[in-house]
C-alpha cells in the first residue's frame, strides 16, 4: 500500500480481498509486529487464526 490507510480501511480491504470465503471486517486483527490475521474462531468452530499479510 503506497498511501496511509486507517486500521479499518485496511479491514475492510482484507475482508474484500477474502470475500469468497465469506471473511468479515471484524475477522481481521491488524497485529502490533504489522502481521494481518484471520481470526474466525468467535465464528467457525475449530478455525485457527492464520497470517495473511503484514501491513505498516
């Protein structure tokens, strides 16, 4: 990303990309280190959160 971003921008820019798979804004958890996760345990039974990217 050339440009700034807001942390829900970015969200919803994931949730966009992952859209197949039925991934909702507040799936995605932007971490301190700059990884972004898939966090859809609260959601799917049994899912484990996955790295997707990193953002800064």
């Amino acid at each position: 990303m050339t440009e700034k971003h807001t942390k829900q921008e970015i969200r919803e820019m994931v949730a966009a990309r992952f859209a197949a798979d039925d991934v909702r804004p507040g799936e995605v958890v932007l971490k301190d280190n700059g990884d972004i996760v898939i966090d859809r345990r609260k959601t799917i039974r049994g899912a484990e959160p996955f790295v997707v990217g990193k953002w800064s």
